[in-house]
C-alpha cells in the first residue's frame, strides 16, 4: 500500500474473499450431498431388511457407493488442485507485486541519490560562480578607487 500498489491490494483482496467463498459453497454442496447419500442409504436398507433378500441389490449398492466414493474422491481431488493452483497464481502475483515494490523503492532512491548529488554539484558550481564574481566586482571596484585615487591626485 505505501508504494501505491492499492489496486493490486484490493484486486488480490477480492480474489481471495471469491475463492473463500467459492470454497464455502463447495462445502456446503458437499454436506448436502452426504446428507442426501446418507438418506438414500438408509432408506434402501429398511427396504433390503423389510423384504429380506436381495443379496444381489447389496452387491449392487456397495458397488455403487465404491463408485460414488470414487467420484466424490475425484471431484474432492479435483477442487483441491484448482484451488492450489489459484493459490500458487495468488501467490505468484503477491510475490510479483512486491517484486514491482521493491524495485519501485530502489528505483526512488536512485533518483533521490541522483537528485541530491545533482543539486550538490549544482550549489558546488553555484559557490564557485559567485566566487568569481565576487572576486570581480572587487576588482571593478579596486580599479574604480584606484581611478577615482589618480583623478583626485591630478586635480
């Protein structure tokens, strides 16, 4: 924020609070999901334990929650390396901000040093101009007394 990067803070800022979110409602989704397996499971138990055999509809559901457990896995999979690869985009683009900062800071003091030496040997040249001139109108002047001293003998 000092080096006027602002932007960039806000930018970075609302992209994170987007992916919390978006992270929230994923989550949200996910228990829903669960709650409505979880109903479903039970339900098709009572059915299975009310008529009594269905060994083959058992088989059939298990296999079923393997291949739904495999999904979620995936799908859980998936979200996880979207949101590791936004984080390393995040990440990088902090990390490039404050590359722009710094060298935004080196930048200002280089012209900072530049503009103080710059200013030095201006008032260096400044001393020596008035020096000169000083030591000139002394000798205008001398040379005027000296004028004024032999018009004042003639007379």
């Amino acid at each position: 924020k000092e080096a006027g990067n602002t932007a960039a803070v806000f930018r970075l800022q609302a992209t994170q609070r987007r992916l919390c979110g978006e992270l929230a409602n994923e989550k949200d989704l996910e228990s829903k999901i669960a709650e409505m397996l979880n109903e479903n499971m039970l339900g098709m138990w009572k059915i299975e334990i009310e008529q009594g055999k269905f060994a083959d509809l058992r088989k059939q559901i298990t296999q079923d929650e393997k291949e739904l457990d495999q999904q979620r896995r995936e799908q859980a999979e998936g979200r996880l390396q979207k949101q590791m690869e936004r984080a390393m985009m995040l990440n990088q683009k902090c990390l490039a901000a404050e590359r722009e900062q710094q060298e935004a800071a080196e930048d200002y003091e280089q012209k900072v040093s530049k503009a103080l030496d710059d200013a030095q040997r201006n008032r260096e040249k400044a001393v020596q101009f008035l020096k000169f001139s000083l030591a000139r109108v002394r000798e205008e002047e001398a040379r005027e007394e000296q004028k004024q001293q032999e018009y004042m003998r003639r007379k």
